[in-house]
C-alpha cells in the first residue's frame, strides 16, 4: 500500500536475508500494532520496531547514524525505522541498526503504520503508507472526548502531489459556532466519569421505579375496583404499550452510540429538536412530578402510622405536606452528593423492596388473625376469588380511570435509559435491562393481583361490636337482638366471623371501612409481619423518587446543554467527573415540592400518566418515521422491531391518553404543539441527521420524480431562472432583482463559470467556497441555489451550466443575466463569446434576459478577490404591515443550506444589520466598489414610480408575465404596470389600442396605462444615428487593412450594417420614445431585440443593446422562446 514501491536495503543487505540468517526459530518480520502493543519481551522475531503511537515521536534524530547512504537514493521524503536486535546494544556502526523506507513521510499526527511493500515477506497490512486502516476512531463524533486520538488522512493527503507544507496548511471542514462553543466546554473533556453495566445501571433502576408507590398503596384498590381478571388486563395493557415502547427505544439506542439525555436524547436525535425539545421539557416535568407522587405515597404511610398511634403532627393532610417536604429535601442530598452514592442507595432499597415482596407472598399463607378477618384477610377461600374476579367500579370509576391511577406503574421503564450517559454500553445494556425490568416487574404484578384477590374481601366492616364478637365465640347469639335488633337475629345465628366482616351495616356509621376498595394499605395487613411490608413501602416510594429526582435533572441538563431554548442554559453546569446538574437538581426539588403541597395521590397520578403516554407515543413515532424515511443511516442493531408496530404502539398511546381523560390528554398535545411550533420557528443551531431531514430529501425526490410524469401546461408555466452572478457577493443586485422575480413561485439558480482547468480552481468547486455561497445567499435570505463549473472560457461554463443544471422539471428555462456594460473596453473576442451566450440559449430554447443598471454590474475586482463577504447579510426589508411577504429565515432550513462556515470570517446572521456598515474585502471596500443604493436597489421596498413593459413584439408573453409577477412582489406593490405596444397601421391606433386592451383583459393583467406607440416607424434624428455611428466606429471591418469576416467575425462590414440599417433605425428610434416615455420609470422590461446568425456580428448587437440601455433607469431586455407562457382560457 506504499505509493511508491521500493527495495528496503541497508548497506546492500536485502532484510529477508538478515531473518533467514538469524539463529534458531526466529519468525518471520512482522510490524504488527498490536504484537508491539503486548510487548516486545513477548515477540519471538529477531528484530523489533518501536512503535508509532499517535502523538509520540517514535524517532530520536539524535541517535540516527549520519555516515550511512542507502543503496538507493529517493529524492522524496523518507522515514527512519530502526530494527534492533534484542541481544545486542544498538550502535551506530552496526549495518542492521536501522533501515531507512522511502516513502511518504509519516507525521507524528499521522494515523498509518508501516510500509508493506518491501521484498521482506510482511504479513502485516497498511504500513508505512498515508493510507489509514478501517478505526473506530475514524468515525467519532468531532465532539466526542476521543476524537483526536485518530483522524483518517484528508482525500488531499493521499490524491495531491507530495508537498508536506501544503498539506498541513489544508484546513478541515471547520464547526459550527454552536460546536465550537460544546467543543470548548470543559464537560466535553476526558472525564474519569463513573459508568454502571446493565445490572446496576438499568434492571435496578428499572426495577426500583417499576415497584414504586403503586404496588403496595394502590393494587388493592385496583384490584377491588376492576376485579381480578380486569386488573390482570390492566397489566396486561400496560405491559404492552411498554413492551412496544421498549422495543422502539431499543432499535433506537442501538442505532448508535446514546449520550445522557435518556428519551429526550433519543427522540431529539431522530425526530429532530422540534419533537426534542418539547418532549425534553414534558419528560423532565413529568419525572420531577413523578417525584412528589412517589413521596407523596411514603408520605401517606407515615402519616397512617403516626394516625395509629394518635401522634399527628398537625392533622392529616399537612402532615403528607410535611413529611413530603423533609423527604425530598433529604433525597436531594442524597442525588448531589453523586451518583455513586445513588447507585449504593438503590441496591440497598431493592434488597429491602425485594424482602417486602417476599414477606407479603408468605404472608397470604399464613391463616389470618380474628383482626385481620374483621378487616377483610379471610385467607385462600374460591368464593372470595370467584366474587373478586369481576368488576365492582365505584361510583365515578370505570375501567380506563383505574387504569390512569394504575399506568404510573409502568413508567419506571426509561429509568435506566434516561442515565444513558452514564452506562458502559448503553446500546447492549438499555434493551437487555429493560426487557427483563418489564418481565419480572409485570409478572410481580400480576401474581399480586392474584393474591390479592384470593384472600382478602373486596369490602370488610372492619369494626365489630364487641356483644357481636362475644356472639360468635361461643355459638349462643346471646346479644344478638340487643345488639343487631330482632329483624337480624335469625340471619346472624351461627353466623362466622367472616360472614359478619363483610357486613358493612356493622361498620361504623354503618360503612365498610376495609377491604381492597378501602384501605390502601392491604398489603402490609395480609403480609407475614407488617413492619417489615412497611419498610418495603419506605424502600419503593424513596427508590422510585430517587431515581425520578436523577432522571429529571439529567434529562434536562441535556435539553438545556443542546441550546434549543433560550435563557436556561445555565442549568446546563455540571459538576465533578460524573457532571451533576445541581442546578437542575434545585429545579426538579422545587417542582417536586410544589405538587407535594397538593397531598392526593389520586389527583397526582393521571396528571403523570398523560406526560409519560406523550412521551411513549413520540418514541414509538421515532422509531416508525425513521424507517419509514428510508435513510441508509437507519441501521439499527436491534432487529427484533417492526416499523407498524411502533406505529400501532404511538396510536395505541394517544388513543388510551383520551380515553383517560380528553381534556388532560387535550392540554398535553397543545403544550408539545406549542413547543414545537416555537422551536420549528426559532430554528436552533443543530444538526442531528433527523428522520425529518430524512424525510426533506424523500419527500423532495420523490416530488421531483412524480413531477416529471406531468404533463406541461401553460397556466403552470412557472419562470426557473438560471442566473449568471459568479460569486452571488460580486451582483447582489442581480441576485435581488431576480429572486424579487422567483421568490416563493419556481426556481432560481445562481450560476458562476471559473475560466481555466478543473485542477487549478479546486478551491472554487469544493469545501467553503460552495458553502459560503450557500452562506451568503442565506444571509441576504434568498432561497436559491448555487451551481460553479469550470470551463476553458466563459461561452463553454454558460453551455455546461444550460445543459446540465436541473434535475428533471426542475431545469432552469430562462437565462439571465448582467450586460457587460464595459464591452467597449474589452478583448474583442471576450466580447463575441458573451454575445453567442445569446444564440446558445436560443438554441436550447431558453428564454433571455438582459439586465442593465445605469452604474453597471460587472465587478471583477469584487470577484477576483479571494476572500466572501460573509458579512454581506443585507436582509430584505418587509414592512410590519405586509403580512403577505414571507418571513425570510435567518438560518438553515434544508438540506441544500450552509451548515459549516469558516471560523475565521462566520457570523451569527441574526447579528447583520442593514446600516451599511463597511465590509473590507481583501483591501477592497465594498461601499466604495458598490454603492450601498446600488448594491441594496432591489433588496427593499420600491419608491414610488411605474414598470414599464415595452411589448413590442410577441414572444409568446414572457416580455408581459414577468413584469406582471414582478409587480404582485410586496417590495414593487407601489409601482403599476404601463404598457407600450407598437402602432402597425397610421389611422388605426384607436382601434389596435382597443385589441390590445382586450388582450390584457383576457389575460387578467392589470395596468395603469396602456400606449400605443403611433410614431415608432418614424426615422431617429441625425443627432442619435451620429451618435451611433460614433460607437461603432472602432467595430467596423477595415477591408483596406485586409480585415475579413472570417478572422474578426466581431467586426461589421458594410455590407452587414447597410443589411440591417432598419433593425438599428428602429434601435436607435426605440431609445428617443424610451426618454420620452420611461426615463422616470422604476423598471423597463422591454423586447429583446434577436440577432440572426451568421448575419448580425457581435459588435452590431453589443452596439443595440448599448443604444437601448445606457443613461436609462434599470431595464430589463427579455425575449420568451416563442412559446406561450399565457393563455386565457380556464
């Protein structure tokens, strides 16, 4: 792979014959990395190569020998390679010390190995070449903490001539300002972060987030609501929705490396900042919210515990406020201390929530106490599971309402995918942790719904008097008339206790107060030893909102660290090796705090369930709309997931949000709709390879290919321009006026042609110059496009430009561009290949425009320069009041835009202002070379004045249609339409003007005044024709000097000039109505005169266009193919 194949010789001695002298079994040569890597103690070859590690210098010039000439000589740069035998000191004077290759120096910074072409039997591959081997490396983020370990060699490196000096001064593609700054950031160093597998990092949290509050507080109320079966379906529901889920964020986070950030990362990342970013502020909301329903729920218990004892601190609901508040103060803490002290927590909570479960399992085995069967504990009994197994909803429940409480359950999914950034191997561990989470924590609550359902009454007394008590202990029913009243004696005789628990007339107040419907606290009643439950509840709730109050934080931290909104970037610091956000620690707590305050548990959850169903709902979206983009870049890992399936589980959680609740799940979807309508507007600084610029390009291809099926039309002709600016910073004139013409209705694009070859003016076809064209079109906000060709002269580029621009319909056909006002002054023969641009168009049927200010267009000193004003970012002014105008965007907006710009010359564009203030170009001013009136003409909005439309000669309508879309622009709505038409017959104006007013009626044009032009046949004055006969003096043929035709094809003969003395009397008369007309006109548009060829030489037809346009207001000299572009007919 060396680029150039030498001998490697040292003092004549060719090195196979070295190895094959060597004593006993010695390998072979091998330069391999990696054997170098394990030491060379460990190698058994002979000889031993030191090796190239990237930022080493691997070769001590000291210790070179310098009286010793290779047998071959190289002119090229060479590199020292020494080869030492192990069992000998190196010396000098050794012939094999070192071996000299001649090949492409190797750098320092260089990625490449060793030469392997020599005669020495390598086995190794890639070395001691510019070439670079297949790296991970190679294919880092320009962020990521180790992107500059390795860096492939540029395609200059390896395909320009050898110039080590030129290749260094080659500059990369340089960052976005946003990248520079996140480059900059101390928080994207090397960090000594603490990293989790998937055991610690996903299942637990999982797990611990799963088996929250709802478990032990609410799965009984579940249960007596829906019934063992509808609960098992709620589950089940559940358990879909995040199974789906599940499978949808794997095939993402496998689709590439996950940072921090969680869902909204991996939303961001494929959806695009829009969906990012609102989903981003609606997760981190959620999670803090998730916090004080989980702290609301240990809260609850203690409150229950302090009820029991009579020790309420001041009554019940703000003791749950008290208590929340001292919690999540304490969990706090606990979070910024770090997250290794978390991850230490969290074991310890699912050790002891995994020790409640077991104790609440044996202890439905255990009989029941005569207390706990007044309670409603009756033990494994088939007729309380057959009564239990249907529904019994209270009154304002139903099956959806239940689930809404219940759904909080089965967020705990993203607990480990929302420390993304903190995993090993977030791509193997997100999918494998969570799928076993989901597992055991669904059958967990199925087997608990079973339990539950099995042993305990769906509603107990919970109370009995004690004369009834005494009753059924010894069989007698003595008391039982006092106590129950006569009416009841009969049914209550040998009655059990059991049978009177479910008594609720023997309540208090005559109400059940136990049972699954009424005590939330079940559980800890059926289990083996209460306490011990009870620290399963403390272990559940505090886990679960541990790990809420990381997860919140962390996924806002990411939101604020991509600065998609503004103003919070401050939450962004993080702090020590593992960058916790404190600062988005205190926010979530106050969040947190906030809702505590609230106090109903009931009240919490939906509030959450709509939050965490959005968030789902856009990543099964994701995961659909990136595979249905197509994009080769969708490559993900995880196979297992079907692209309907992701999109059944989006609908499947819209749907389940507003059968929930409409009006809740109706706030949520104005909220994420408000977010992104203001982050689509904002347009953030960001470029995430997004299905949505997936689908930009999908969309835009597969319109063009459908649009090549339809058949033309006239009332769809739409005016593509080709148009020649060169460097667009050289004509903003031009480029204004046109785009003033195309703007939001069909295509413009800026053509500029670099006379010479191809190799000598790389620059202008690749890297920044195209981008900062891009850039500067984007800054002025005019959407076009921008296409360069080199060429042997100008004639050549405009014919490759005509013929290959374009893509289907979407082919320019209409060229214009600037006259080249200093023709006089120019080569004669640059001037004859402007003048057949002319003939070339006509020839590929284009339309022609010619456009001509009074202080001319050409800048060559602008254009010759090396350097883009970047900063040219004169914006089109629109008034406040023109609501029709679009609203041009200051920053990229698809994939055809500027995305990179040069760090030496960028500008934010919503930092250009339109004072004029002067841009140095290279030492040339541009407000000296173009005047800012001249350079910003058509960038604003029109003074006062008329469009003129001189259609003297029917070209199929393209003279009439473009003055009149002109005038429909915002920027020339003060300027009417005058049209001038040519009177054919003396006495017949009244009746031509009459057609011609009818003409435009049917044409649905709209004008202030329409002239017939009765005296056009008229002679111009002896003054104009002499003033003609002056500028094409120097043009004409010298025959007495032997000048012909054939070697000045330019020139005109007399014979020509007395062929088409009516063309230039009508010419030249044309200019005298022209002053009489519309020398105070904002525009004229007039016919453009044809030349024939092989009749009218350049020199005669530079020479009409001068009489027509100098000393005039801006004019436009259009000529249509001679198709219609108009019609009248509907």
């Amino acid at each position: 792979m060396a680029d150039t194949q030498e001998t490697c010789l040292s003092n004549g001695k060719n090195i196979s014959e070295m190895t094959s002298k060597g004593e006993g079994d010695r390998t072979q040569l091998g330069l391999d990395l990696d054997n170098t890597a394990r030491g060379m103690s460990t190698t058994p070859s002979r000889f031993q190569v030191a090796r190239v590690d990237v930022g080493e210098e691997n070769v001590d010039d000291s210790e070179q020998p310098q009286d010793e000439e290779p047998a071959t000589t190289n002119n090229k740069p060479t590199k020292q390679i020494d080869f030492q035998f192990p069992d000998s000191p190196k010396s000098p004077k050794s012939p094999y010390d070192s071996v000299q290759f001649f090949s492409d120096t190797i750098s320092p910074t260089d990625t490449y190995g060793y030469n392997n072409s020599c005669e020495t039997h390598m086995k190794t591959f890639g070395k001691n070449t510019v070439e670079a081997i297949p790296h991970v490396d190679h294919y880092r983020n320009l962020l990521s903490a180790t992107a500059a370990l390795k860096s492939r060699p540029t395609l200059a490196e390896l395909h320009e001539e050898k110039e080590e000096d030129l290749i260094r001064a080659k500059q990369r593609e340089p960052l976005l300002p946003s990248e520079e700054k996140l480059a900059e950031d101390p928080a994207n160093k090397p960090s000594t972060a603490i990293k989790f597998g998937w055991i610690k990092g996903v299942l637990v949290r999982c797990l611990l987030n799963i088996w929250g509050v709802m478990l032990f507080m609410r799965m009984s109320w579940v249960v007596g609501q829906a019934g063992i079966g509808l609960s098992t379906l709620i589950v089940l529901l559940a358990t879909v929705v995040t199974v789906i889920t599940s499978i949808s964020m794997s095939a993402i986070c496998t689709n590439g490396e996950v940072k921090g950030g969680g869902a909204y990362y991996m939303i961001s990342r494929s959806l695009g900042p829009e969906f990012g970013g609102a989903i981003g502020l609606i997760f981190s909301v959620a999670n803090a919210v998730a916090v004080s329903m989980y702290v609301v729920g240990f809260s609850e218990t203690v409150r229950d515990i302090l009820k029991a004892n009579d020790a309420l601190i001041v009554d019940e609901t703000n003791d749950i406020r008290i208590i929340g508040v001292l919690t999540v103060t304490l969990l706090l803490a606990i979070a910024i201390v770090g997250m290794e002290w978390e991850a230490r927590a969290q074991i310890v909570l699912l050790g002891a929530l995994l020790i409640a479960i077991a104790n609440f399992v044996i202890g439905t085995f255990i009989p029941p106490s005569d207390e706990k069967l007044v309670k409603g504990v009756v033990g494994y009994r088939g007729t309380v599971f057959v009564e239990n197994f249907g529904p019994k909803f209270t009154e304002g429940e139903n099956f959806f309402s239940v689930f809404a409480i219940f759904f909080p359950a089965a967020t705990g999914i993203l607990a480990g995918a929302n420390i993304s950034g903190d995993l090993k191997n977030a791509q193997r561990d997100i999918p494998r942790g969570t799928f076993l989470a989901i597992l055991i924590s669904s059958i967990t609550y199925i087997v608990c719904a079973w339990l539950l359902g099995s042993c305990i009454l769906r509603e107990a007394s919970g109370y009995l008097p004690a004369a009834v008590a005494a009753a059924v202990y010894n069989g007698t029913g003595d008391g039982l008339n006092f106590t129950l009243g006569a009416e009841n004696v009969t049914a209550s005789q040998g009655s059990s206790l059991y049978s009177l628990a479910s008594n609720c007339s023997l309540g208090k107040g005559g109400v059940c107060t136990r049972g699954l419907l009424h005590d939330f606290q079940a559980m800890e009643l059926v289990s083996g030893w209460g306490p011990l439950l009870t620290v399963g509840i403390f272990s559940a709730t505090l886990s679960s909102a541990l790990a809420s109050l990381v997860s919140a934080p962390k996924v806002f931290q990411a939101v604020c660290k991509d600065r998609i909104f503004p103003k919070i970037h401050v939450f962004a610091k993080g702090y020590g090796a593992s960058e916790n956000p404190r600062r988005a620690y205190i926010l979530a707590y106050v969040i947190g705090v906030a809702f505590i305050c609230i106090g109903d548990l009931n009240a919490i959850a939906p509030i959450i369930s709509n939050f965490f169903l959005m968030s789902y709902a856009l990543i099964n979206y994701s995961c659909f709309d990136a595979s249905l983009a197509n994009s080769p870049g969708w490559r993900p890992a995880f196979r297992y997931y079907s692209m309907w399936m992701s999109l059944l589980g989006a609908l499947l959680c819209i749907a389940v949000m507003f059968i929930m609740n409409w009006w809740t799940a109706l706030i949520t979807f104005v909220i994420v709709c408000a977010i992104f309508v203001y982050v689509h507007y904002s347009k953030p600084d960001v470029n995430w390879g997004s299905s949505t610029q997936a689908h930009v390009y999908k969309s835009a291809l597969n319109t063009t290919l459908k649009l090549v099926s339809v058949a033309d039309h006239i009332k769809n002709f739409r005016p593509q321009v080709l148009v020649l600016t060169g460097a667009p910073w050289a004509r903003p004139e031009l480029v204004d006026f046109v785009y003033s013409l195309t703007n939001k209705i069909s295509l413009m694009v800026c053509g500029n042609i670099v006379v010479g070859a191809q190799t000598e003016n790389l620059k202008h076809l690749r890297g920044m110059r195209p981008k900062e064209a891009y850039r500067w079109l984007n800054n002025r906000r005019v959407k076009a496009f921008y296409s360069v060709t080199t060429a042997p002269d100008f004639r050549c580029g405009v014919q490759n430009l005509m013929q290959n621009v374009g893509v289907g319909k979407l082919k320019p056909n209409i060229l214009i561009m600037g006259f080249m006002s200093c023709w006089n002054d120019t080569s004669p023969t640059e001037v004859e290949k402007y003048f057949h641009v002319v003939h070339d168009a006509f020839d590929l049927e284009y339309g022609v425009g010619i456009l001509r200010l009074k202080e001319g267009l050409y800048c060559d000193e602008i254009e010759a320069n090396e350097n883009i004003p970047v900063n040219d970012s004169v914006h089109h002014k629109v008034d406040p009041d023109d609501e029709e105008e679009e609203k041009r965007p200051s920053s990229p907006s698809s994939p055809t835009m500027l995305r990179r710009s040069s760090t030496a010359s960028s500008v934010e564009s919503d930092e250009a202002d339109d004072n004029g203030n002067d841009v140095e170009l290279g030492g040339v001013n541009l407000q000296k070379v173009i005047p800012e009136n001249v350079k910003n003409r058509f960038a604003k909005k029109q003074k006062k004045g008329t469009i003129d439309v001189w259609w003297l000669f029917d070209d199929g309508g393209l003279t009439l249609l473009l003055p009149y879309i002109l005038s429909t622009k915002q920027y020339w709505r003060n300027c009417p339409l005058r049209v001038f038409a040519a009177g054919t017959k003396r006495g017949e104006i009244d009746r031509e003007q009459r057609q011609m007013a009818t003409l435009l009626s049917r044409f649905r044009i709209q004008c202030e005044k329409m002239t017939i032009l009765s005296d056009i046949g008229r002679s111009p004055s002896e003054e104009s024709m002499k003033n003609f006969e002056k500028l094409i003096e120097s043009w004409m043929l010298d025959e007495d000097k032997g000048e012909t035709s054939e070697e000045f094809p330019w020139k005109i003969s007399e014979e020509q000039k007395l062929l088409l003395k009516d063309k230039t009397k009508r010419n030249v008369r044309l200019r005298e109505l022209l002053l009489e007309h519309s020398k105070d006109a904002a525009l004229i548009v007039m016919t453009l005169p044809v030349p024939r060829k092989n009749t009218c030489p350049a020199g005669l037809y530079m020479a009409w266009i001068e009489t027509l346009t100098k000393d005039m207001p801006p004019i436009l000299l259009l000529r249509g193919n001679q198709s219609s572009v108009l019609t009248f007919y509907s």
